[in-house]
C-alpha cells in the first residue's frame, strides 16, 4: 500500500481502492431536477399509506438508510449509534411524534446529505479491498525483520505465549502492512483463528524468544494472507491530519467568525445580567468545532490534551460570570491558541473499519432512481 501526496493509502496499480470524499452526493444535492426525482421517489417508495406524509414509521426506513450511509452499525446493536439514529429521526420530526410532508422531508433530506458530503470532503474514506498481497510483500521485503523485531521488543513478556505475542504483533500491523483490523471479530475468527490453527504446534504454546517469534510470526503471516486470498476484507481508511489550518481560515473571514460565534451561543444559558458562565465554554467550542476544521470534544485524545492545556493557560475553567462580548472574546482566543499549537505540532489520526456488507449494497440512500423509475 502507498501513501499518496494527501496522506491517503491507496492500493498499488492492480489494487482496488475507491475513494469516498462526497463528491457523488453533492452531485446529487446539487442537480436540482435530479435531486426532485430522487426525493419523489424515496417519498413515494416511504409513504406507504399513500396520504402524502410520512409517518414516524415511515421514516423509519429512510433513517436505516442515513444509519448505513454512514457506515453505522444496525439499529439496536449499539447504544451510541441509535442515540444517532435518534438524533436523525428527531431532525425529521423536530422531534414531535407529528408526520412530515414532502417539503419538509426535501429539506432536511438536503440538509443531512450536504452535512455528510461535508465531512466526506473534510475526511475522505478509502475503500481498500485487502486480498493478501499487501502482506505477503511485507513478509517477503528487506523491511520485515527490522520492524518485527521492533514490534517484539514492545510486545514482549514472559508470561505470555508464543501464540499471545503472534497476536498481539498482528494487532500493532496496519493497512499499509497489508493487515485489515485484527480488532473485528469477523476478522479475527475468519482470518487470524484459522492462520493460527493451520500452524498450530506445540511451539506456540512455549514462551517466544525473538528467534523463534521472527520466524513462526511469518508462518503465521502467510497463513493469513493465503486467507486474505480466499476471503479479501474490504476496509475503509480515513486519515486526517489536523494542522490548524480550519481554525485559520475561520478566524481570516470576520463575518463567518461572528456568525459562528453567535450560533454557538444562541443555546447557552444567561443570568438576568446578560452574563454566560466560563464553564459553557467547552460547549461552545464543541458548537464552534466543525466550522473550524476541529473534531468534537472527546473524539481524540491528543486534541483533547491541547485544548487542555490552551484552557489551562487561557484560566477558561475558573467558572467566572462574563459578558457576552468577553465570551466571544475568550473563545476566539481559544480558538488562536489551539491554532498555533497544532501548526508547531500537527495531530494526525487514522481510522480503520471492516466493511461487511458488499460495497453499494448496504444502503439505497445514495442511488438515484433509475430512468424506467422516474418516467
């Protein structure tokens, strides 16, 4: 796998990999004819009682659709997926048990979409289908001892078995080494298990000396390619690298600043003074985030430790009562701090998730309505 100029991996030439940045759906969003095709026919595919709005019921399958869309696990399957799933059902309805008609369906249909493509834009995903040749040049290039070994010595304990280690060094490899995450349980029981079991000896049962682990771990390793050739693992990758460059941008448009600013403290409580309390400043900033090329608070534990320490410096967590423009104020200067400390030191996080259920076949939300369907 290579890295492109844009930190993105992509399969090398006879790979596959198919790069989702949003690009389609503002196509369709975009396209006002096309995009009142695509919305009569959903609408006429949901309202089946055919009273023309859509009951709670009725939206139902359209929020599936969001749900898998946005690579979400199944509905009932994950308490923070369905608190999203909640959260689109609620954008419909405004959240009232009340049926929405076409307009309103239009509308926030369009508003959903554009956020997605938003975010795909901002952090495209990769497909990479993984069939195992990845790995077996990995195994079989200059590269492999130095960084096995490497893996070892970070891996290594006495108590644990020659087995344990092969598992846990499978867990430090990544996309670029050919490995789809050996974190999924699919993968571990279809692909890890069955490499395992195929070299399965007494000798994986003992402790591992680096030796033996260079070498029963390559065994290991061209077991699980050999897999990977029988049953390819489709994965999508994101990468994003967080440099303050959003923040730049927001804080070089004034009328954007302020309109920002103002969104964020439309929802926080003031005293009979007019005055908002420090403490809601985290808040704001979680409102302020998007705008500014920033994950949300508690996404990433190293933008967490920066903001931290900007709110540290800045004294944002003292809880005093403060006017609306001091508010402002401070959260801008938030907001420059953050900035300066992420161009000295850039954060770059990367994503990793198995996709299973064939590509294109795990939502309609995003396929127009054939030509036979609309005339």
């Amino acid at each position: 796998m290579e890295i492109t100029g844009s930190g993105t991996p992509t399969k090398k030439s006879g790979g596959n990999g198919q790069v989702l940045d949003g690009s389609n759906i503002m196509e369709l969003v975009g396209n006002d004819q096309v995009f009142d095709n695509f919305v009569d026919h959903k609408f006429q595919e949901l309202d089946r009682d055919r009273d023309g709005k859509l009951s709670v019921k009725e939206l139902e399958p359209a929020v599936a659709d969001i749900g898998a869309a946005l690579g979400l696990p199944a509905q009932g399957t994950n308490p923070d997926s369905d608190h999203i799933y909640s959260e689109v059902l609620n954008e419909f309805t405004h959240g009232k048990q009340e049926k929405v008609n076409k307009t309103e369906f239009k509308e926030v249909l369009s508003d959903i979409l554009l956020g997605m493509a938003a975010g795909l834009k901002r952090d495209p995903i990769v497909i990479l289908r993984m069939e195992g040749e990845d790995l077996l040049e990995f195994v079989s290039g200059p590269l492999y001892e130095g960084e096995m070994t490497s893996i070892f010595s970070q891996i290594e304990s006495p108590d644990a078995s020659l087995r344990e280690h092969i598992i846990a060094a499978l867990g430090k490899l990544t996309v670029e080494h050919g490995v789809p995450p050996t974190s999924d349980s699919w993968v571990f029981d279809n692909i890890v298990e069955p490499a395992l079991q195929s070299q399965a000896g007494p000798d994986l049962d003992k402790p591992a000396s680096q030796e033996t682990f260079l070498v029963e771990f390559k065994k290991v390793a061209l077991a699980v390619a050999d897999r990977l050739k029988e049953q390819p693992v489709i994965v999508a990758h994101s990468e994003n690298t967080f440099d303050g460059s959003g923040i730049k941008r927001l804080l070089s448009n004034k009328f954007e600043v302020d309109k920002t600013l103002n969104s964020a403290l439309e929802n926080i409580p003031k005293d009979r003074n007019g005055k908002l309390s420090k403490e809601y400043l985290r808040v704001a900033l979680d409102v302020v985030s998007p705008s500014a090329g920033l994950p949300p608070v508690g996404a990433i534990e190293e933008m967490d430790k920066v903001i931290g320490e900007v709110f540290k410096v800045i004294k944002a967590d003292d809880g005093k009562m403060v006017k609306e423009d001091e508010f402002k104020k401070i959260l801008t200067e938030i907001l420059g701090s953050i900035m300066l400390q992420l161009e000295g030191s850039p954060i770059s996080v990367s994503s990793n998730s198995v996709v299973h259920e064939p590509l294109g076949s795990s939502s309609s939300l995003l396929q127009p309505p054939s030509s036979s369907e609309t005339a």
